[in-house]
C-alpha cells in the first residue's frame, strides 16, 4: 500500500530497525493507512492521527451515485480515481506533485461548476475567509472516499493548504479551466482525468 505502512507512524522506526523477525506492524483497524509497532505507540499517536483517520468505503458505495458516462471516463484514461494520488507518489516520490494534481483538480472543478452548472463556490464566492473552507471541504470529502495517499494525515494536510493559498502557480485564488489544465500537464487526457477524480470526491458529474 506504499511506504508508509513499512515504519511505524508514530516512531518512524522501520520494519529492518525494529526486526521482522521480532514484530509486525499492525494497521489502524478503522484508517488501514497508518502502521504502529505497538499499542504505545497507537495510543500517542492518536491526536495527531485521529483528524484523517476515516474508514474507508467500499468502492460500490462510491460509485453507486455517479452515471454510467463517469465510467466510461475512467475507462478511457485508464486512470483509477481511487488510486490515482497513490501512484502518482509512488510514481514521483514527491509529496508537492500530489498536493499540486489535488490543488487543480478542485480548481478546475470550481470553474466547471460555474461553466455547466452555474454553481458558484470557492475564488467565485464573496465569502469574507476566501476559498480556503471550500477547498478544506474538498480535501475532507476526498479523505473520506479513500482518495488520498497513504501517508496523508492532519500534517500533510495542513502543508497542502499552504501550498493553495501561498500565491504561487497553484493558488486556490484562481480557477483552471481545460486548456490551461492540457498546457500545463502537457496532456490532452489530464482534464479528463480530474474531472473524474472531482466526480468522484463529490459523488456527482458535474457534465451529466
């Protein structure tokens, strides 16, 4: 399931330190994504742990609200929505990668809601915190469908919510739309591919 599960997530200590022989990491029982050599260890880490600790659901209950076009979307990029962040990492072993593919996947999902839709939310809303508690919003849906890698946890989180509003190229501030998604990933299929990642963080197509 990726790096994370072979060290401990709340010592760091790593199978080969701890001895295979001696132990074996146990999984949160309820998350599956973090790994811990003892109960001890469980216990301390669970108020740093607790907030992205979400049970995973099943990929029926995932799907069952999205139309027949959505999977044939999936189908034709030959990308998982449920793995893609996962592979991504394991892919480029860069953290930032996966922060900036989340980042625009809401962001071009906010411009296509006003586009298909007329769904205002996020840069086009007037609300007085800016458009970080609806991206907030969109990381915790993403977390509770099981979207997210491995390691993601309340840290990782917070370093994603800098990133969208640091000002830089992935600035929750402003909106993407296809072509800009296509000139910046260099591929025609890309906004395919988060419009089905959106769909699925938000249980609805937004072009159905």
């Amino acid at each position: 399931m990726g790096r994370a599960l072979d060290k401990c997530h709340s010592c760091g200590k790593s199978k080969s330190e701890l001895g295979l022989e001696a132990v074996n990491l146990k999984l949160c029982g309820r998350c599956q994504k973090a790994s811990y050599c003892s109960k001890d260890c469980q216990s301390s880490d669970w108020q740093a742990h607790k907030s992205s600790c979400v049970k995973p659901r099943p990929a029926s209950d995932v799907d069952a609200s999205l139309p027949f076009s959505h999977h044939m979307a999936v189908r034709a990029t030959g990308q998982d929505p449920a793995t893609y962040f996962q592979r991504l990492y394991e892919r480029t072993h860069s953290e930032a990668e996966v922060y900036k593919h989340l980042i625009d996947v809401y962001r071009l999902r906010v411009q296509d809601d006003i586009d298909f839709t007329g769904h205002m939310h996020g840069a086009h809303t007037e609300d007085p915190a800016g458009p970080l508690p609806d991206f907030q919003e969109f990381m915790t849906f993403a977390e509770e469908k099981g979207l997210l890698p491995s390691w993601w946890n309340a840290e990782k989180r917070q370093a994603c919510e800098a990133v969208a509003v640091g000002g830089g190229d992935s600035d929750i501030k402003s909106i993407i739309g296809k072509q800009e998604v296509q000139e910046i990933y260099g591929a025609s299929s890309m906004p395919m591919i988060f419009r089905t990642i959106a769909d699925r963080v938000y249980g609805r197509c937004v072009m159905a």
